[in-house]
C-alpha cells in the first residue's frame, strides 16, 4: 500500500513523540522510584533506631535492576558506645517489590550482604550488644530473687533475639564475625551463608579460644514456630567443641551433630517466668577425654538425646518423656537441678529391655574396654535412681541396679580379661604408684608361694571379712548402704576420706583393672562384679583365695633373697612379719594383717617406742574381735586372752619406725594411694540383729568358725 510522504512524516511524528513521552514518563519513574526509596531506607532507618538504641548509617542507594537495590554501605553503632561499631558492610543488595514502594509499604526479600563485619565487645562493666535481647516488661508479681538466677528467661530471650531477626531470604558471603571478652575469644569467618524459605546452607571457619574448627551447615528453620533442624558436620576432619578445653579440662569431638528445636513455651509465674523447650540433639562418632573420667577417648558411635526440658529461676530439668539412646542401648532420664537457696539434684534413669548381645556391643568404648567380647543369653534392664541435697547431705539417697531376664554368659572375653580365668592359674602383674610394674607371678597351684584358702588360718579369714566385708560371702558383690555411707562422708570433707568397695570390688579391680582412678574405671568395675557375682563364674571361697594371694601387705621395695620384690599374698605376709605359714597364725597376728589392709605402706608406724601396739592399732583390735564374738565366729575366751602385742620375728621388725614416745591419742594416717580402697564397714557391722542390706544372697553359706 503506497503511504504519501506527508502521512509517513505524520506517522513518524506521532511515534517519536510517544517515545519521547515514554521516554519522559521513564525519567519521572527513575526520578520518583529513587526518591521512593530513598524515603523507604529513610524510614528503615527511623524504624529500626526507635527499636533499639543505636545509629544506623546507610551508604548510596540506587536500583541496578528493575527491581534490585544496591546499598553501598552500612554501618551500625550503638549509642551508649557510640564509638564502638558493631556491624559494617562494605554493599548490599535486595529485592524491592516496585509495587509496594509506590504504595508506600516497601517490601525487601531476598536480602545479599558483601563483605560484612560484625564486631561484639565485652569489657569488665560494658559490651556493645546486649541492647538487642529484649527486655522484659516489668513483672507486677513479686519475684523471690532468692531463688538465683532464672535460666528460663535468659534462655527464652536468646531464642527470641535469634528467631525474630531471621531473615526470609537472605545471603551473606564473606562475613566475618568477632568476639572479644576478658575471657574469650570468637572469631567466624562465613565465606558463604545463605538462607531461602528457611532452607539454610553454608560452611565456616570458627576459631573459638583457640579451638579451630572448618563447619558445614544444612537445615531448616521456621522463625514464627520457633523451630529450627540444623546438621553441623566437620569438613575434612571431626569437630572439636569449644570452652570445653578452658573451661573444664576436657576434649570433646563428633563428626557430626543434629540439632533439633521443636518449639518452645515461655509462661510468667510467680518466680518470673518458666520456659519449656522441646527437641533433640544426635551426634555420629561422638568423643569425650577428660583424665578424672577415663585414662583413654570415651567414644559412642551414635548416640542421640530426645529432650523435653524445663528451665526456671535456679533449676534445670529432663522431664519425663525424654530419651537417651547410646547405640542400640535406650534409655529414659529424669533429672531435676535445683542451684538455690541450695544445691540439689535428683536423678532417675531406667532402661528398655535390652538383648544380651545389643547390650554388651553398645556399651562406649574407653570406659568397657575389659568385657569387650563378652558375649550371652536373654534380656538385661538397667534403672538407677538417687537424690542429694548439699544443705542436707545425710539425705543422699542412691539405688543402682542391673537386672537380667533368662540371662547366660555364652562368652567371657577376649584375651587377658577373660572373667573365667579366675578358675585357673592365671598370671598376675601388680604395679606401684607410679604405674611401674614391681612384679609378676602365678596365681595358682604351679606357683609355690600360692596358699589353698583351706591352708589359711581361719582367724585371718574370719578378721578380714568382719573389718573389710562382713556380708562377703552373702552378698551380690555391693552394699549400697556401705556405698552411700562412704559417699556422704566423703562430700562433707571434700576428699576421698572413706573407700566402699566390697571384696568383690577390690579383687576384680586388682585382677582386671588398672590402678588408675577415674569414674570410667569405677564403672566397669561394677558391671564386672555384677557378672562374676550374678552368673557364678567363681564361687566366693575361690574369689577370696584369689584376693588373699594377691593382695600387698607391705613395702613394695623389699627385695626377698630369691630376689622377688615386695609383699603380695598371704604367704609373703606371715613370713614377713611373722616367720610362719599361714595356717599358724593367731588372732592378734590375723588382726594386725587385717588392720594394714587399707593402708599397707602405714603398718611401721603401727608401734609405739616401747614395741608396744599403738592405740589405734589396740582399739581396732577390741573392736573387731568383740564384733567376730558376736558373730559367733570366736570364742569369748579367744577375745579375753587376747595379747595386744606383737613378736616380729619376720624381715618386717627393720623397717619398722618404732615412735620417740608413747602413743597417748588416737592417731589415723591419711589413707595412701595402695591398691585397695576399704570398705570401712566398721559402723555397718551385723553386731546381732540388724536388717540385710540390699543386694544381699540370703541362706548363701559362710565360713565356719575356728573350733
């Protein structure tokens, strides 16, 4: 179609001029956006400084898309420290939704910071980030301060700080993070973090007091319910927990950590306020050393904690319905901590029912090590339950027990642990105080120096029992009214003052255990004598011929002209002191052997500088032979004319330390560090008619009394 010239010059006219109208209308919308926001970060800036006290400093501002701002810089300072900045960043970009900007409710989302830095102080009287925790409003119920400090709101205004200033859509890249107090010292560096409809991802580089660390981080969060799933993984290599080290002696790692926050319920009350937090926390390859818990790493493949906790003013609590799982081992913990007006804790653990074989192979490596390969039968269940208030001590009340359903031992052990080995020759290292091996012998008929019990004399046998065990031969191992006695003595003088260990406890520590003393040692010492004791791997008279052909009775250092070192066994000790066999020995001679028990390297100071016994040593004499009269276990007549003296005609009489005087007062020496803590049941003693302890085999048969 032929267009004339003057059509095509209107035409052209009325293009350009729409262009240039458009092009004009663009100009105004450039023009007025960029005054929008400049209103709209104008009004973030007055928004978030009448929420807290600080100075926010926003840097140009313009739109690099149709729809993206670019910030360039921030920076926020505190008014209190106003020299003291605590975040910058070098650009910052976000999505602004242009229709909400010219309705004068500007959106941002998906919010980009470059190049952060954020920078917490703490000195001795300030810090330069507190005000961003919320303060409670003033509680017209009065508060009983008395009661200490409440956890439950420090906790619940941490969560609140954390949740509430979480963005929706969020990437940070290159944000460091610094911490820098009197005592520590934190420093993040986030080469990635970012965060889109809750979804989190990222890793970081985290050196906490000194404690390096290279993180992953994956999972979920949901601000509103106060949820949060997190995975923390360690990238290259496990994970070691910080402040542990600093603050507590400790070395704790894990290759990897869920973390689960299920929500949370704070609720105000007349002590100010309770919170309830519900969730989980599991962890892969978890490690735990500290040298008072275990001589070697405590490490649990997988363990995990379902938590339903409770936290008010100056207690904690693990309510009912939490759980722990230690490998294929389940367990359900209740536990209340009370801080004031005094300490208290209350505890109570039971256990699912758990197959013999589950049970054995879940137990941590680092604490069970010696019933490593046990193997057996049937079901085993664990409960433990105690109490304890510090204003109160005698109210300590502990109760521990291990219980079996059809339950058989098919295999003993690996190697030199193998429980049954107390049924035969077996060979037997002791060790000094400095964990050097002094010497090794046979423990059994093929060694000469092995005494049968039968060729014991029966007054060592009936003193050992009455003042180091006197329920031995009833009982399944443990006392626990002994165990408690011996722990409240203990708390109240803030030293291991008294020992508890039964017979049971002393052999299978010497026979299958090291002399170290951590928790984790004392542990697998009770579940050793649970076994020998529960499934009669040895009969009891076997057990204490075991114990009395390896106990010390003396100096470590003596050298026998055979060239044998120390005293061990009951054959060394009657012809160390005595020259005699064991079979010849007389009530004083078993009562003066029974008394050096607990603290061997103490018997030359047992004299006085006339020969004569010492009244300590005279009054442990009266006491037990009148409790074995009670028993039954000697005559009167033996009691009556009883000496109180000693005829050293053994090796013993030259390292005696004979006093400058005569003994005038009671005197007990601190107890040393030998390879048998006592049991001190000297208070506990059946003198006649007294109720069985718990854990006591009734119409079990003793010994005979000497005829």
């Amino acid at each position: 179609m032929y267009i004339s010239p003057s059509r095509k010059r209107l035409i052209f006219g009325i293009l350009g001029s729409f262009a240039v109208l458009l092009l004009l209308a663009f100009a105004v919308f450039q023009w007025k956006r960029q005054q929008l926001l400049t209103y709209a970060l104008g009004e973030v800036k007055a928004k978030v400084e009448r929420k807290y006290p600080v100075i926010l400093t926003l840097g140009p501002a313009q739109f690099v898309g149709f729809k993206t701002v670019e910030i360039s810089g921030m920076s926020l300072v505190p008014r209190a420290t106003p020299t003291d900045t605590l975040l910058t960043a070098r650009r910052l970009q976000a999505s602004l939704s242009v229709r909400s900007l010219f309705a004068g409710r500007p959106v941002f989302s998906e919010l980009e910071i470059l190049t952060a830095r954020l920078t917490a102080r703490k000195t001795a009287t300030s810090n330069n980030y507190s005000f961003l925790v919320k303060k409670q409003k003033a509680s017209t119920v009065p508060v009983d301060t008395t009661k200490g400090t409440n956890y439950g709101l420090l906790l619940n205004q941490v969560l609140e700080a954390a949740f509430d200033n979480v963005p929706g859509q969020a990437r940070f890249r290159d944000f460091y993070v610094s911490y820098l107090s009197v005592r520590h010292t934190a420093f993040l560096n986030l080469p990635e973090l970012k965060i889109e409809d809750g979804d989190i991802s990222g890793r970081l580089t985290a050196n906490i007091d000194s404690v390096s660390n290279e993180l992953g981080i994956s999972g979920h969060i949901e601000p509103r319910d106060y949820a949060l799933t997190a995975r923390v993984y360690g990238v290259g290599g496990s994970v070691q927990l910080p402040y542990v080290p600093r603050r507590f002696g400790a070395m704790v790692s894990f290759d990897t950590v869920l973390v689960r926050l299920d929500g949370k319920d704070f609720e105000n009350n007349s002590t100010g306020g309770e919170l309830s937090v519900r969730g989980s926390v599991a962890a892969r390859n978890f490690s735990l050393y500290h040298p008072k818990l275990a001589a070697d790493e405590i490490e649990v493949k997988s363990g995990a904690l379902d938590f339903v906790a409770t936290l008010g003013r100056g207690t904690v609590a693990l309510e009912k319905g939490s759980q722990v799982t230690v490998n294929k081992i389940v367990m359900y913990p209740e536990i209340s901590v009370r801080m004031k007006p005094s300490r208290a804790i209350a505890i109570k653990v039971r256990s699912a029912e758990t197959q013999a074989n589950d049970f054995f192979s879940s137990l941590p490596t680092g604490i069970f090590d010696e019933v490593r390969g046990v193997q057996g039968t049937g079901t085993l269940t664990y409960s433990m339950s105690g109490s304890l208030d510090m204003a109160q001590v005698d109210s300590l009340r502990f109760d521990s027990r291990l219980q079996g359903k059809n339950f058989k031992l098919t295999s003993f052990g690996e190697g030199e642990q193998d429980l049954s080995k107390l049924n035969t020759a077996f060979q037997h290292t002791v060790y000094n105080d400095k964990g050097d091996s002094v010497r090794t012998f046979t423990v059994g008929p093929p060694n000469q120096d092995f005494v049968p019990y039968n060729d014991v004399s029966p007054y060592l046998i009936h003193a050992i029992t009455t003042a180091e065990d006197p329920r031995f031969f009833t009982h399944k191992g443990f006392m626990e009214k002994a165990f408690v006695k011996s722990a409240i003595q203990n708390i109240k003088e803030k030293r291991f003052a008294r020992g508890g260990s039964t017979l049971s406890m002393q052999l299978v520590k010497n026979v299958f255990l090291t002399r170290q003393k951590t928790v984790a040692r004392k542990v697998e010492e009770a579940l050793i004598v649970w076994l020998l004791e529960n499934t009669r791997i040895a009969s009891k008279q076997r057990m204490f011929e075991v114990y009395l052909n390896i106990i010390e009775w003396g100096p470590s250092k003596y050298r026998w002209p055979s060239g044998k070192r120390g005293v061990y066994g009951v054959k060394d000790a009657a012809l160390f002191y005595y020259g005699k066999r064991p079979s010849e020995l007389n009530l004083s001679e078993s009562l003066y052997l029974a008394s050096i028990i607990p603290k061997p390297k103490y018997s030359r100071y047992s004299f006085d500088a006339y020969g004569g016994l010492r009244s300590s040593t005279r009054y442990f004499f009266r006491l037990i032979a009148n409790i074995m009269v009670t028993r039954g276990l000697i005559r009167d007549a033996d009691r009556d004319n009883m000496p109180y003296s000693l005829s050293l005609n053994g090796p013993a009489r030259q390292f005696m330390n004979f006093a400058a005087r005569p003994d005038t007062t009671r005197v007990t020496a601190a107890a040393d560090s030998s390879q048998f803590e006592p049991l001190n049941l000297i208070d506990l003693l059946n003198t006649g008619a007294t109720t069985p302890d718990a854990g006591v085999n009734s119409g079990v048969p003793g010994v005979n009394p000497p005829k």
